[in-house]
C-alpha cells in the first residue's frame, strides 16, 4: 500500500490546465507542481500563462505556456497538436476556463453572448476533452477534471446561460468517465462562490448572501480549492470516477 505522500504526489506526472493564468486555475497550477507535476498553463492571454510559468519555475517544475481560446475548435486542434509535437503524453487534464458576462433580463442575452458561454464554458471542454482523453485512453491512463459551478444545480437570475452550460459540463463528466474508462478517471469540481479577481465586483448585499447561504458562511478563499483537486489528480481518488464533487462552503440548496 502507498504512503499517504505516496498517494497524493504527482511526481513525473504532466498537467494541462486551462484558464491557469489566474484564480483558481493559477491555485491548482502552484499546487500541482509542489506536489511533482510540470505544468502546462493555457489561456487567451499568453503574458498571463508567462507569469504563471515562472512561478511554477521558481518551485523547481518545468512550465509551459500556450495561447488558445478555448472556446474554438480550431484553436483547440492546433494547441492539442502543438503539445503531441512536444510532449509523449499528458497526464492530467483541468478544464478550469470559463466566463459568466453580466446582463439586465433574459431578453438581453443576445445570440453571440450564448454562443460565446456555452462554445467557453461547455463545448470547448468537450472537444479537449475528446483529444486528450483518447490519447491517455491508448495509452498510460490519466485524469480528467472538469470544473464546474453550483450555478449548475442552483442558479441565480444572473447567470443563466452560464448555469445551463455548467449543468452539462456535469452530465459530459459522467458521461466522459463511461467513455474513457477504465484507463481515464474524470471527476468534475463545483465550486461555491470563491475570493477571487470576479468577487471584486461583489457588492455588500452579495457578501451577505454567502453568508445566509452556506453553512460555513463566507464565500472560499481561492487555496481552498486544492485538496479537491490533488485528490482527484493523484492516485488517492483511483477508486472515484464520474463524480460531481462540491466544494462550495456547504452551499443550501
């Protein structure tokens, strides 16, 4: 049996993480290489995965940086075949990119905004997750984790398009699991409201919401995240597949 140490490292291991230039994507990036694992960081903004890369250099892992939206096919073909040109294998995949633009009434969503959410939030994650979750199926296995919302099980009048597209993301996690299974574990990780660059557009009254909401009330501090993420990126979770785990202060629904 392994050690606990054992059991949560990511020692040779390779990671992928989109949106893994800020919030939570940079906390389970920073994370990842403590516990062993090079890095891959992708977003739209190239600069941003930079500065993340040399903080991940700076703990003593290798770091690479990609440009990608992440909601384009075409640009997810080309990244996945720019990291097969370099790279034997990816070991961990972390769908993290996602956005939730801000609108009046319903009547206001547009047919570009839905697009744009859905094509980020839902059907980016899918078409990489198909890439890459083929690959480690032929080959060593790996780990998927999806990173979803509460909003998909509980949304706000706010964020609808972006409620319906997380909600999916959680039906594509199990469904992903049965196609990619045994080899390929995916797991999805939905997040409560957390402290991180969106919340500075909080008000008091949004504050005041955690706090009624959720058991542990307060919204999460973005560390918070990591336990869940090496859990279901190491060998502790080989047992845990096509789950949906929240991580949300014990949010009521």
């Amino acid at each position: 049996m392994k050690s606990v140490e054992e059991l949560y490292s990511l020692e040779g291991k390779l990671a992928l993480i989109t949106g893994g230039s800020r919030g939570l994507g940079r906390e389970m990036a920073l994370a990842f290489a403590k516990a062993g694992a090079d890095i891959i960081i992708v977003s739209r903004k190239l600069d941003s995965c930079e500065e993340v890369a040399k903080e991940v250099e700076a703990l003593g892992r290798k770091a690479y940086s990609y440009a990608c939206h992440l909601g384009r096919w075409d640009q997810i073909n080309e990244l996945v075949e720019g990291i097969d040109n370099k790279f034997d294998k990816v070991d961990i995949l972390v769908n993290n990119a996602g956005m939730s633009p801000l609108y009046e009434s319903l009547t206001d969503v547009n047919e570009k905004m839905w697009d744009s959410v859905l094509s980020l939030n839902l059907k980016g994650p899918f078409r990489l997750s198909a890439l890459i979750g083929e690959r480690m199926s032929e080959g060593n296995g790996g780990s998927i984790i999806n990173v979803s919302s509460i909003a998909a099980v509980r949304p706000s009048t706010t964020e609808i398009p972006y409620a319906a597209a997380k909600a999916g993301l959680n039906i594509l996690t199990v469904g992903l699991a049965a196609t990619y299974g045994p080899k390929v574990r995916v797991n999805c990780i939905m997040p409560g409201p957390f402290l991180t660059d969106i919340s500075k557009a909080w008000d008091e009254d949004m504050m005041a919401t955690f706090k009624k909401d959720a058991y542990l009330e307060r919204a999460g501090k973005p560390h918070e995240i990591i336990g869940a993420a090496l859990y279901l990126a190491s060998d502790a979770s080989s047992y845990t597949t096509g789950s949906v785990l929240p991580v949300d202060g014990g949010y009521k629904l």
